[in-house]
C-alpha cells in the first residue's frame, strides 16, 4: 500500500508535464527509464534469508538500528540512493530539481536528508507514518522516541514543505514547531479513478465471507472481533454460525494470531489465516467479499490506504478503530454501509454491533460525491503540483 501513494503522484506529475526521476528499492518487472532501482542488499540480512553473511556495512547499520532507530532498515541504503540523486542532478544541469521523498521507510527520508544538506535543493518530505512521536507511543521506547525527535525536528528545519497524510499529525506538528508550521501541508491517501477496484459478483460459498488484506503488527489486532464472534456462535446467533474471516498478510507475531481463541477459531473452520499474496490476487478477494474488514485500534489520528479501497468497492466496512477516529468520520460520509468496533466497547456493545454488521445487505453501493471530491488522486496531484511549483520558485 505505501508504494501506491508515490506511484499516483509520479503517474499524473507526468501527466501534467513534469519530469520524474524514480529511485526505489523495490525490483521492477517492466524496464522504465524513469525508475532507478538500487537494490538494498542488507534486507536479506535483517529477513533472514539463508546464506546471507554480515558485511562490514551490515555491522554498520546493525549499530545504527540498536543504538537509535530500532526496526528499521535502509539506512545504510540511504547513502547510495543520496549518491544517485547526485548524479541525477550532475547530468541534467540545465534543469530545477525538486526532491520527494515518503516515508516510510527510514532509508528514503535520510536520503531526503542528506541530499538536501549538501545539495541545497527544495525538498518536499511526505509522511504516510508519524516518525514514532505522538501517536502509538506505547510500542516506541523512550531511546527510540529520544532519536525519532531530533531526527523530525532536522527534517523540519531542512525541508521546503513537510506533507502530512492526514489532518491529525498535522495539527500535533503545528503544536511541536509553531515556527515552521507555514511549511506544513495536507494530502490525504486517495484512489486512483483509473485504477480503482470495483465489487465483483459474490461466488457461491457456504458462509459469509469478511477479508482483511494487509500485514497486522504494532497493535494491530482484531481480537475484539474474534472474541465477539466466538460468543455469537456459542448462543446460535445465525448470522454468526453463517460469518467466516479470512485474514490475508504477514503477521506480528505481538498480534497474538498463535493464541487459543484464535486456533479454536481455526478448528471450527470460521477464520482463515493465509499468507500475503501479490496485490492482483488481494484485490480480487476483495472484490469477491461479502464484507471488508478494517484494523486499527491502536491510533484515532492515521488512515490506512486501504480503506479508500474499501469505499471504491462498496460493500459493508467493518472497522476496529478507536471512537471519533479519522476513520470513523471519512465512513461517516463515504455513503458506504459500516459499523465501528471501538476497542474500549464492552462484550454487550460489542456483539450488538457485530450482529448489525452482519445483518447489512452485501449489495455494493457507490461513494458519495464527498468522498469523490477530497479523495480523488487527480486533485491531489494538482495540489503536490502547486507545492512542487511554490517550492522550486522560492529557492
């Protein structure tokens, strides 16, 4: 999902007359002069992959990750792709660069960092995550916190514009650094008119299916669901007894998916873990869903891509977020059919809701013109446009 937002700006950038220099890590199938892969040899180290010794540079960003920014990865990647960067401009000398760079993951923000002290060129940097501040500290240390601070707060003396993804980490970065609060903008995740997914034909199948595609971790987990349903069942609720979900991804193993309420679930046959699949596939289950499961307890501030995916299908959204949450208010006027799990509800409220989830027509609906309006990746390339032109005309 993170590589979706930045490949809609470079897509209708282009589009609009801009030229577009692409540095990624990720392998590309097809062959794009635009699109520069730099292979970050160390994540087969920190993935485990078989065979793989650690180099003098893996010793090196080891450190980096214990001393200061634990998890993270691509940090001594950050250099060569600071390294390209320079090129880029060296052999294009007639033309004004404007760097982007979208975090996470760490790597492509110091690049951001580092091209900008030594190069002195605009630099816009996208946040789709907070930088470990603010929200979600319960899973970040206070070493961590320590380095995730003056990190942020050189980005936020370095940078041209900082980009939140949503309205909420703005408004905490306009309290942190009042001085540099005319540098913040909002472009919120989106969809993609020309790519958006739409709801296929239901097959046939026995029971009701709900599908969560996406990776589960930092306090991710859809406990409250499982728990709700489990007694559903146990008092004969139908709708119950005709509901299974189907979790789709990498899991944490902090979720707690190894559990006993979770393999019971397992051997009754009502949930389904499966590894993650290629975005193709994900999608199609998508579409083929009754339902469209959301999970996000841990923070009422984000929004994850793929609730806008949801809303584009237009089937019933069930969501575990917590109470008034960015989430919960964007539902509020997609037109789509919905209901919210808070994680404070208790076992009463909690099956109550779950029960109206389930018994919501599956018949997918449009989103209103609301959503159309604020969400459409055309109009936010049309603002990142105006940052871009704003930035390069003032340095």
């Amino acid at each position: 999902m993170g590589a979706l937002r930045p490949f809609r700006f470079y897509k209708h950038l282009k589009r609009l007359g801009y030229t577009c220099h692409v540095i990624t890590a990720s392998p590309q199938e097809i062959a794009n002069n635009d699109v520069h892969v730099i292979h970050d040899e160390l994540r087969a180290v920190w993935e485990g992959e078989p065979g793989q010794a650690m180099s003098f540079r893996a010793y090196e960003e080891l450190l980096v990750r214990k001393l200061m920014f634990p998890g993270h990865i691509g940090i001594m990647w950050s250099l060569k792709a600071a390294a390209l960067c320079r090129n880029i401009m060296r052999n294009n000398p007639r033309d004004r660069f404007v760097l982007f760079s979208t975090y996470p993951p760490l790597g492509a923000l110091l690049t951001g960092l580092l091209v900008s002290m030594r190069e002195r060129i605009p630099w816009i940097a996208d946040f789709r995550d907070p930088l470990g501040i603010g929200m979600g500290e319960a899973h970040v240390s206070g070493w961590m916190q320590f380095w995730n601070r003056r990190l942020e707060s050189s980005v936020f003396r370095r940078a041209s514009t900082v980009v939140a993804n949503v309205d909420g980490a703005a408004d905490m970065w306009r309290k942190r650094y009042p001085s540099a609060s005319a540098k913040l903008q909002v472009i919120y995740n989106g969809f993609d008119p020309d790519e958006a997914p739409r709801a296929r034909d239901i097959p046939d199948r026995q029971r009701k299916l709900i599908v969560h595609a996406g990776g589960l971790y930092h306090g991710r987990s859809p406990q409250i669901l499982i728990e709700s349903l489990s007694r559903l069942r146990a008092t004969g609720a139908p709708e119950a007894l005709t509901a299974s979900i189907r979790l789709i991804g990498d899991f944490d193993a902090k979720v707690g998916l190894t559990t006993p309420p979770y393999q019971q679930a397992q051997n009754e046959g009502w949930l389904e873990l499966r590894p993650a699949v290629p975005r193709s596939e994900a999608l199609r289950v998508l579409e083929e869903a009754d339902g469209l499961l959301l999970v996000q307890p841990q923070t009422d501030v984000q929004v994850p891509g793929k609730l806008f995916e949801y809303i584009c299908i237009g089937r019933p959204v069930l969501a575990v977020v917590p109470r008034d949450s960015a989430v919960e208010r964007i539902l509020q006027s997609s037109g789509i059919a919905y209901r919210c799990l808070y994680p404070t509800d208790d076992q009463q409220s909690a099956d109550r809701k779950l029960l109206e989830y389930l018994r919501l027509s599956t018949a997918p609906v449009p989103f209103s013109d609301w959503f159309q309006r604020n969400f459409n990746a055309i109009a936010q390339v049309n603002q990142l446009a105006g940052i871009v032109d704003e930035v390069s005309h003032h340095r």
